[in-house]
C-alpha cells in the first residue's frame, strides 16, 4: 500500500549544528552524496536542485568565525532537529544560535577614510555620478562617459550604498558637490527604486551581486544611451528573419524520403480511395524498426505566432549575467553565461507557448560547435537558455528554461546487431540533418 | 470490475509457468536487450540481403517494396473498451506478454507495471516455481528501510532519556563544549544498518536467477516504482534472495528453506536446498489484465494497426471512427456526453486529442512513454524502456490556445510548478513543459476529406517542449 | 449532506469505486470490506434508524493488513518498541478520479459526513483519498480533516 504523504506543515525548524556528525551526512540514510552550497559545506540531502541556503541557519557558527577573526575553516551546517525534545541543551542550544545572529548583526560597520566613496544622484537622468571611483566594484560596476566621469545604474548604487561601500548625496542643482544633501540608505531607495526596474528587479539584481556574479541590464532595458552600448553581439543574428519560430517544416532523419514515398504511393496504389482513419504504418515488409519509426512521425509544420499582441513585456530577458572572473573586462565583457529573466508572482503565472517563444526570440542559439552532445544533457541544455528569476514577495527562485527541441533527437529504435539496411548502428541518437529538409516537405 | 470482467477465459493455470532448471553458480539478470530487442509490437520482415550489381536481386526488391508482404503485421491483439477502468484491457496472455516485452505497452492492473499479480498471488498460497517479482523486492527494501528508522529513533529515545537523565541530575551544564548537543542519534547505527543492507545487495548483485530462468522477466525497480527511491542505477536496484522473501519463506520453512537475513551468505540460491524443497504448484485464475491507457491503445489500433478493439469479449471489433469517438467521450471524468462528441464537427480542444499528440509526438520518436501521475506530471520517458534505466524526462503537457482568438490563456500559478519540479529533482528527474498549440475547429474542419485524414489533424498541433531546471547562483559559478 | 441526484454520475462513481476495491482487494490484500452508500451504511450499528439518504459519494470502510500511519497515535507507538501487534484500524476509502477538481467545502462535506464511534464522541477525522488514473494505478492519499504533526524522516 502506498501512501503518499503531503506535508501539512513544515517541521518545526530547530536548527543545532552537530559538528561531528555532519561529515557522515548520514541521517538519511539514502541520501548520500555530499553537497556543498553558498561556500557551507556538508551533505544531508543528496537531490541536485535543492538549496539548503533556503533553511534557516545554525547561526552559532558566526560566534565561532567571529572569535576566530574571520578567517579560518569554512563553517558547517547543522542538522535539523524534529521537535523541541524538553532538555536544556536543546533550549541552550536554540538560544545560542539566536544570541550569534543578533551579535552577527549588531557589530558596528566602519569605513575607513581612505576608502571612502562618494557619488551624487541626480534624478533628472535617474543616474550617479560617482566623485572618484575606488575600490575593486568599480570592475564591473558603472560606465564612464566622454569626459571620463563614471555614472552609476540605480541598481549599482542602491547596491553599493546598502554594502557600505559609498555615501551618497542629492543633486540640489548645483555643480558643487559641497551643497549636496546626503541620503540616508531610505533615501536612496526612496529616489532611485522605482528608476531600477522596480523591487523585484534590484532584489535579484542584488541577489546575483552578492552570489560573485557580474550583472548588467539587458540593453534593450536600458533608459540611458550611455549604458547601450555593450560592446558585445547580444542580440540573435536573425531574431528579426524569424529564425526557428518561421513557416519551417520540421524535418526527420534519413531514409524520410523512401518512407514518404512508399506511404503516399502504397497508399493510393493499394487502397485506393481516401480512410481517413487510415493506419500510419501500413502493412509491408518492413526490413529495420527505423523505416516503421519514420512512418509514425507526424511532420508538423511550425506555425506562425500570432504577432498582433506583440511580446508580453513581463517575459523578457531582464539581465545578462556573467560568472566572477579575475580578469573581466566592462567595456568588453564578452558574450553573458547567463540570460535572466526576473518575473514578479504578483502579476504573472507559469509562461504560455507565446510568452516563452517570445523570450526565447530574445536570446541566441548556442554556438553548435559548443552544443553538448550526450542526449540527455543535449535535451537538458536545449538550443538557448533563459533563467527565470521568479520572485514571491522577496523569495527568489531560479528556474532554468530550456529551448528542447526533441525532434532533433530521433532515439535509435533498431538492436545495435541488426544493421542490415546500414541503419541503426549504435545506440547513440542521429541529428537530423539539415540537408533533407526539401525531402520533409509535401 | 466484476460486471465488465470476462471471467471465463481469463483463468491461467500456474502450469504456464515454466520449471525451475537447475541453478547456475552465478545468478544473473535477465538479458533485457533480448527480452526486449523490439520496440513495437511488429515482425520486421528479413528479406535476402540486397546485391546491387545482380539484376535479379534488385527486382526482387524492387518487387518486394511495391508489392510488400502483407502478412508481416497485422491486427494481432485483441483488446475490450472498459467504461469502468476507463482503459483498453487485454487479457489474452501471449498478447499480454507480447505487448510488454515490445515496447512495454500498457500496465499490469494490479500491479507497479509489468503484470505480475498471479505469479505473487502463487508465491504468496506457497508456490515453489515462481520467482520474485519485483513488488516483493520493493516491499522488502522498505521493511528494511522501515527497521532501520525504528531502530534510529531507538537509539534517539535512549540518547534522549539519557540526557534527560543528567539534566535532572542537576548537571545541566555546558558540559558539552562551544558548540552544543552531543549526538543524539548514534549515526554510527545507521550506518552500519545501511552497509548491512548495501551488503547484502552487493551478495546477490542484482540476483533474479529464478525469474530470469522461468523466461519471465522482473524488471528492476525503475524510480517510478517508488517515490521514495533514490538509486539512479537501474542495476543497483536491490534484489534480495528469494528466501528471504517474508511469506514465501515463513511458510516453506517447514521444509527446509532457512536462510535468514541476517545470514546473508546463505541466502546466496544453494542447490542443496532445492532438493528438499517439496514442489508444490496451485492452479489460480489470473484476476490481472494489461491495461492500455487510450493513448496507448490509440496507438496500437491507429498508428500501428495491430490493435482490435472490442466493447466485450465476445462483440465485433469496433470500427476506428467508433473508437475515437469512445475515446473523446472518456476523455474525462464524468464522461462527456454521447452528444457532444462530433467527428465532422471535431472539437480539437478535447483531453483525449492533446495528450495523444503529446503521447505520439515522444513514442514517434523513440521514447518508451509511461503514465507519470506518481510523479505529479502527465508523462515519463524513457530511453529503450523502464527496465534498462530510470525516466530521464517527466513531461507535463500544457495545453496553448494561441490560435483562439480572444480566448486567455488559463497558465498555472508559479507554486504549482515549483512543487513539481521540488518533486522530479528529488527523483533527479528533468521536468519537460510540453506544450501543445491546439489548432481551433475551424483550422481541422473537412478533416476528413482531406489525404492525410486523421494523421492532418494531429499535424495542425504544434508541440513545443521546454525542459526545466531549478538553478541555484551559489553553484553555477565554477 | 448533498445527495447527487444524477443516476448516471452515480453509475460512474460506482465504477470508480469498484476499481479501487478490486485494488484494495487483490494487490493490497484488504479485508472486511464493505461498500457504503447511504448514511445507514457509514453509521453502521451506531446509531439506531439511519437515514437511506445517499451519501455524498459511494465510499470504502476496509480494514488494511498493516496499521496506517496515524499522526496522532504515531509518539505513543513508536514508544512501545515491540509490543505484540494490534489489529490495524478499519478505514474509510474516498475514490476519485485523477480529473476531477475538489474544493475545499467539497472535502470539508465528506469529513462532515464521517460516523461517530458512538454517540457524543468525535467524528473521524480521516480518510484514505484514492485517486484513480486511466493506466490502472491508484495513489492513496492520508487526508487529515485539520493539522496534525508532520512525520518524521
């Protein structure tokens, strides 16, 4: 008898590191592999996709970097306790964890002069002109213009200012920097939010900050043209011909023409008038199991998306994203590891075919030279993938989407001895070339 | 059930089952490639190879493409429409074990996939010639797993009274250093619980000896057996000495098969306990039939046409257009109305007709195509089939209306998605969206007059898939 | 409690059930199990003169050949290690089928219309959900009329 049991409410979450059990990660017994998240190492749950920065922390580790000076072993996490179990140690336990958060989080926060980084905002053109840059964010963070002046994005500064690393003044009309009034760190969201995009945008904005990635804004979303150029081909070559989404017939792998021909002249040789309800395979002699395969296949002709209500404006390509690198370069910074999407649970729900095929127009097909090539991760990776950033009221989650394509796949459906008609050999799936597609069509 | 079961032919003696040869040393899995060497219940016709220069040759196949040999398929299996089941169910054996070992077609109805209720019915009254099925085997591993959490939360309980103990003892002190609790659960207990069992796994690696030899192949448990399972090897799937099997072995203690779990190298098959094993064979009506979902049975009756179907055993084979317009009908729960259901006024907004695009478009590929509700989805693929690895893929499809006009998309909330996905990841399961753009009864109308028939409809669905990850910035940095 | 006066919705739900008893009956080997239709056949012996009302949906009371997890006894057996084991507890089977949709009001009814042991004592407060799908295979679901505790891994 099975039974599926849904959780009706989350274990109560008393979090106690257990410092000599979290090598053995064996709790569980059938969850073994180790895992290693956000710099915390030690394993209790072995599926890929699950993120243990989303449970709450044993924070008594900050009390232990804390006396160390911050340096030192990376700390481990703890493990989940089921219920409160009625002893002081758990009671002591809980309450320690708690005391090292509040003292983690009540620690003055100290700049040094030297250090010291100062910008003005000016609303009229919703960006920052920085005074004089210091400082390694400026790697990746702001864009200089003709006269050399860095400027900042809203979402740099806010960034920038919530870290502590820049004090910011308003601009009160006035070229002297000496007038300016500083902004309190609600001043600055209170001024520059709404120019990031809104909430949800600089929330995954900054969330990708701190993880070490390298984010700008997609150009298309940029509002000022001095952050348009990329230096950088961003843009699908033919986006705009319609690749992939035009009037194509999706074409199937070799031996398509024998089977058309066969299935269209057997068809009205033998049978004569027209059944509808005709079988696809028709009976004959049939020498490899990838001639019947190849009369099962429906050629679908790719439709044309209705065009009139143009892109939804909500799936479109938010942010390119690159992955930290010690020599990366702003002003070219190469082709984006990632595409994001930031998507709000406020105001949209799982995508439709055309908020998805409207996303994917935006982003480029992988090299083919660099496709993967096993099936399963050639499936998984897809022609183009797009990261959705579905953000629920501040809770972020990242969703890879990926452009399939299964009909590119024809698995090989014969036994690897019987390669009679040369077809068939090995297990490994054919890509359907490109060069029978004349044969594909009617 | 009992109103639409045919009972009479249905009975099958345990006779079918054939005897036990003698034990090899060394147990072996069945040779699935063999078993299972076809994909589609259709005889591939072997013609004498081709000699391009030999003019005699070439006509012969010349003659043989234009005037093939008919017989080489036909409607072979008979199956019954169930309004009940709501399925297409074989019951004839041969078709039964054709169907499943060509292309693992359909479900046993009562059991996990392959139909093996008669051969556990007959183990379970004591009979000595069937082997383990794979049921068994997963009904063992979670009673181990089951012992194991017992004697965890053992071992916690006494952890725990001990602590208690000292507490009240008025040491309630930081004995325990910096860092707080000691262990309360021994994980040294679990441990060693779970070597015993991988062990064990280990001894009999993958062992169906006697089912591999009574031809009858157990699959081993593929991940949509239990959603518990987190093996990704198919051969790590554990097997377990038949003797060890609970019932079986309790009642055939008596002559003399002993072997307990915790002895596990005698549970290793020894020839000499076969000899005082006293045969014992029970004669049983199987109450099991294949059951084809209508997509499947659609595709066997339509795409294939190897399958006949029947509303009772004893009625004449439904015409196509009959079966369709059944399908449509049951297409839902309740049943859509006998007068809704229109052929020339097709309605291609019809459950019936979105998944078997879905369902044909994956099988037409070369995907062994299962139901996936176990796993909250619509569909799993599977490469070759269930019994040579895990679903890679649960496909949910997604019905797309971009062709309706002013009709809104009816998308789903984002949380019903990323508890699917939360679901197939702990499986390592890839969730496919599989949308399906459904044309508007205007785009299929006259369908029916057109060359391609039937075939034309289901070629005006685009189907788009999109394959999902949950991707985590903390570990896509490299 | 709503009575569906449709007959043949009635039939389909009939059939359903019967292919969840069969279900229960031959690959999950439950016994004593009975079907119940009407408010007399779900009040059983309990209360003298129940109504032949229909029930809101055709159920199951069976009894399973192991004790289902019950959240609220699951601290005091755990506790008692290996004590002698007691006979499972008979159970109510709710068949539905994979496609239909369910509100909450809609369960809220059917946990409305479950017995009482006796008289002045609180209804059950669980039921065993068995959805039904098209390839034969029947989840079962535990639902549980409120919050109980969660299970422990």
């Amino acid at each position: 008898m099975e039974i599926h049991r849904g959780d009706i409410f989350t274990a109560l979450e008393v979090v106690t590191a257990k410092p000599n059990r979290h090598d053995t990660g064996y709790r569980y017994p059938y969850r073994l592999h180790n895992m290693e998240t956000d710099g915390i190492d030690g394993g209790l749950d072995a599926a890929a996709d699950v993120d243990l920065s989303d449970e709450t922390q044993d924070f008594r580790f900050l009390a232990a970097i804390a006396k160390k000076g911050g340096g030192g072993s990376i700390p481990k996490r703890g493990e989940k306790d089921f219920e409160p179990d009625g002893t002081n140690l758990q009671t002591t336990a809980l309450d320690d964890s708690r005391n090292a958060m509040f003292q983690a989080l009540s620690a003055e926060r100290t700049h040094t002069g030297k250090n010291r980084v100062t910008a003005t905002w000016h609303p009229a053109r919703r960006l920052a002109k920085v005074h004089e840059q210091r400082g390694v964010l400026f790697k990746s963070m702001g864009r200089a213009d003709s006269t050399g002046t860095i400027w900042l994005l809203p979402e740099e500064l806010i960034y920038m200012v919530e870290r502590g690393s820049l004090e910011c003044f308003y601009d009160s009309d006035s070229d002297d920097s000496s007038t300016n009034v500083p902004m309190s760190v609600q001043a600055v969201y209170a001024a520059a939010l709404a120019a990031t995009g809104g909430l949800e945008r600089y929330q995954v904005y900054a969330n990708l900050r701190r993880t070490g990635y390298v984010v700008y804004r997609d150009p298309a979303q940029q509002f000022d043209d001095l952050f348009r150029n990329v230096g950088y081909e961003y843009r699908p070559a033919e986006a705009k011909g319609g690749r992939g989404w035009g009037p194509r017939v999706y074409t199937w792998g070799l031996g398509i023409s024998r089977a058309l021909f066969a299935s269209v002249f057997q068809s009205a040789w033998r049978r004569g008038g027209m059944d509808p309800f005709r079988a696809m395979l028709a009976p004959g002699a049939y020498r490899s199991y990838r001639e019947i395969y190849n009369r099962l296949l429906i050629p679908r002709r790719t439709l044309e998306l209705p065009t009139a209500g143009g892109k939804d404006p909500r799936f479109a390509v938010t942010f390119h994203v690159w992955k930290p690198r010690p020599n990366f370069k702003k002003s070219s910074p190469g082709p984006p590891d990632f595409y994001v999407s930031v998507v709000s649970t406020r105001d949209t729900r799982m995508p439709s075919l055309t908020q998805v095929e409207g996303l994917f127009s935006e982003i480029p097909e992988i090299d083919p030279a660099k496709r993967q090539t096993a099936l399963y991760q050639a499936l998984k990776e897809g022609r183009r993938n797009v990261v959705l950033a579905v953000v629920d009221y501040g809770v972020i989650s990242y969703m890879r989407f990926s452009d399939s394509r299964f009909n590119e796949h024809l698995l090989d459906v014969d036994p690897p001895t019987t390669t009679k008609s040369g077809k068939g050999k090995g297990r490994a799936p054919r890509k359907v070339g490109q060069g029978n597609q004349k044969l594909a069509k009617k | 059930m009992a109103d639409s079961t045919p009972q009479g032919d249905a009975a099958v003696a345990a006779a079918a089952v054939v005897s036990h040869p003698a034990a090899s040393s060394k147990p072996k899995r069945p040779n699935y490639a063999v078993i299972h060497a076809d994909p589609v219940p259709v005889a591939l016709y072997h013609s004498p190879p081709l000699i391009p220069h030999n003019p005699l040759s070439l006509l012969h196949h010349l003659y043989l493409y234009l005037f093939p040999p008919v017989s080489s398929h036909q409607t072979a299996y008979t199956g019954v429409f169930s309004p009940v089941t709501m399925s297409v169910e074989i019951r004839d054996p041969q078709a039964v074990l054709d169907l499943w070992q060509k292309g693992f077609w359909g479900k046993g109805s009562l059991s996990r996939s392959e139909p093996t209720w008669l051969n556990r019915e007959l183990r379970r009254l004591g009979d000595t010639e069937v082997g383990a099925t794979s049921e068994e085997i997963t009904r063992q591993r979670r009673d181990q797993r089951k012992e194991m959490k017992k004697e965890r939360a053992r071992k916690e309980r006494e952890e725990l009274q001990k602590v208690k103990a000292a507490e009240a003892k008025g040491k309630t002190s930081n004995g325990s250093t910096s860092n707080g609790k000691p262990v309360v659960a021994d994980a040294k207990v679990v441990v060693d619980l779970e070597e015993e069992i991988n062990g064990l796994k280990d001894l009999v690696g993958g062992s169906l000896k006697s089912s591999a030899q009574t031809g009858l192949p157990t699959p081993p448990l593929s991940a949509a057996d239990d959603v518990e399972t987190q093996d990704t090897e198919p051969a790590a799937a554990t097997s377990l000495p038949d003797d060890a099997t609970p019932s079986p072995a309790k009642q055939s203690q008596a002559t003399g098969t002993t072997a307990t779990p915790s002895q596990p190298t005698t549970a290793v098959e020894a020839p000499a306990a076969k000899e005082t094993i006293t045969p014992k064979k029970i004669t049983l009506e199987n109450r099991e039939h294949l059951q084809l979902t209508f997509q499947e049975a659609f595709f066997l009756a339509y795409a294939l046409g190897v399958l006949s179907i029947r509303s009772g055993p004893d009625e004449s084979p439904l015409s196509l257009p009959t079966i369709l317009r059944l399908f449509l009908r049951y297409s839902s729960f309740p049943p859509l109305p006998e007068s809704s259901i229109s052929l020339s006024n097709l309605n291609p907004d019809n459950r019936f007709l979105i998944n078997y695009v879905a369902y044909h478009h994956f099988r037409s590929l070369g995907w062994v195509v299962k139901s996936g509700v176990k796993f909250s989805v619509d569909y799993l693929l599977y490469k070759r089939g269930p019994v040579f690895s895990h679903a890679e893929f649960a496909v949910l499809v997604i019905p797309s209306y971009s062709r309706w006009e002013g009709r809104t998309e009816a998308c789903r909330e984002w949380d019903w998605l990323h508890s699917i996905t939360r679901v197939n990841s702990q499986v390592k399961k890839t969730v496919v969206l599989a949308y399906v753009d459904v044309p508007t009864a205007e785009d299929v109308k006259g369908w029916e007059k057109e060359a391609d028939g039937l075939k034309g409809v289901f070629a005006k669905y685009k189907i788009r898939e999109v394959a999902l990850r949950r991707w985590i910035p903390g570990r896509n940095r490299d | 409690m709503a009575s569906d006066p449709d007959p043949d919705h009635l039939a389909n739900l009939r059939n359903l059930r019967s292919v969840v008893e069969d279900n229960l009956r031959l690959q999950h080997y439950w016994t004593d199990l009975t079907m119940l239709d009407t408010v007399a056949d779900v009040q059983g012996g309990n209360i003298d003169g129940g109504s032949d009302a229909p029930l809101l949906r055709p159920m199951i009371h069976g009894r399973p050949p192991e004790q289902l997890y019950d959240p609220e006894h699951a601290a005091s057996n755990s506790s008692t290690g290996k004590a002698p084991k007691p006979t499972p507890e008979l159970e109510y089977v709710f068949p539905v089928h994979i496609d239909e949709l369910f509100s909450l009001r809609k369960w809220a009814a059917v946990f409305d219309s479950l017995p009482k042991p006796h008289e002045g004592a609180e209804r059950r407060k669980r039921i065993v959900v068995a959805v039904v799908s098209g390839d034969s295979t029947v989840v079962y679901y535990i639902m549980h009329d409120g919050i109980v505790k969660p299970r422990q891994n």
